[in-house]
C-alpha cells in the first residue's frame, strides 16, 4: 500500500483491525480501528475523499446499510466518492421462494446437473452468505434516505453462472462532479473477468508466479 497523508481502515473484528496496524506499522499516515457495525466515530465530518468497501458489506442487513450511509452523509467531503460492494441476492427472493420446496432435490443431482441449471439463472442452491433483504434497487432507495446519490451500479455473478449475486455501487454527494443519473449493468462476464485477470497479474508480480 502507497504511504498517503491519511488513511482510516473500519472493521468490526479486533483482529482484523489488529493484523493491519501490524502489517502496515511502516505507513505513518495509516490508522485502524474497530466499530460497532454501523458507525464510524473516528471519521471527522466532511473530511473522506474516497471511502472503499469490498466483500464486505455484503454479509450485512438493511439496517446496518442505512447506518453506514447516513454516516457517509456526515464524513464525505464535498466532492467525495464511495465505492461500496454490496448483496443484491434481494432480488431474487421471489424466485428462491417459489422454488424452495425443491431445494433438497436440487441438492441431490450430480454438480454437473447442478451447475447447469446455475448457470440458466433458474436457481441458486444458496446464497452465499448475502443479505436476502438487499438488493440494488433498495440500496439506492436507502442512499436517497439518507441525503446522497447512487451514480452508478455494477451487478455481478460473483460465483458465476446466471444469478447476479453482489452489486457495486457508486455514492456521492448531490450536486458534486459525481452526481448524475444511475446507471446500472448487469456484468454476466465478472466471473470469467476475475479469472482472467488472476491468470494474467503472474506475469506482472515480482514474485515467481504461482500455478494456476
């Protein structure tokens, strides 16, 4: 990680919290600290310019969401900017409910089976430990709630296949060089994307490459 003049790293566990000050000791601007899920005391108002999360966010509800939103509306700067990687498996509630009684004999078929009707969008097995009651849409209602605007929105197939799992989701405040009009994606290519990309970064590492 780059030294930079400040950076805050968020988390709910100590020990995360604790591996980073250690991992980063050499970066004097960098300082970390544990919360309590939703709020973030330690950030002085207005003074974020950019504020990252990523495979985080996706394991929380609603309600510690519009926590954390509300908290970007006091601490983003005026032309700040938040990338936020969230669940979007709320949208497929009425589908997962539908074909619930059918779980057990999805589980049953052969993972070539399985993978198969994956992959058509028809069923997920499970939900990866996403929030059933976020999707993209009820973020961006819970980004206007709390005072900001959802610029824009990546959906993904996290795990692969045809079911758009995760959401990245760009925040910003109303009137600044961000604010525009959302525009969401749905990339159906993440999965085979990321895979790419880790295939081709050996080439990049200064460290011998590892198999892949």
């Amino acid at each position: 990680m780059p030294h930079c003049d400040s950076l805050i790293g968020v988390d709910l566990s100590p020990g995360c919290t604790a591996a980073c000050a250690e991992k980063f000791v050499d970066n004097p601007g960098a300082s970390f600290f544990t919360n309590d899920g939703s709020s973030l005391p330690m950030v002085k108002n207005g003074s974020a310019d950019f504020v990252f999360s990523f495979d985080s966010l996706v394991h929380i509800e609603t309600e510690a969401l519009a926590g954390y939103l509300k908290e970007l509306a006091r601490v983003l700067s005026p032309g700040g900017v938040a990338f936020l990687h969230h669940s979007n498996f709320g949208a497929y509630q009425r589908s997962s409910r539908l074909l619930a009684p059918f779980k057990d004999s999805f589980d049953r078929l052969p993972i070539t089976a399985r993978n198969a009707i994956v992959r058509v969008g028809a069923y997920r097995g499970d939900s990866l430990w996403r929030d059933g009651g976020v999707s993209a849409s009820s973020f961006a209602s819970l980004t206007r709630v709390a005072g900001l605007e959802c610029c824009g929105q990546e959906l993904v197939n996290w795990a692969g296949g045809g079911v758009l799992t995760d959401c990245f989701s760009i925040v910003a405040r109303s009137g600044s060089q961000w604010d525009r009009p959302n525009r969401v994606i749905k990339n159906w290519l993440f999965h085979a994307e990321s895979r790419a990309i880790r295939r081709s970064a050996a080439i990049y590492e200064a460290l011998p490459p590892q198999s892949i």
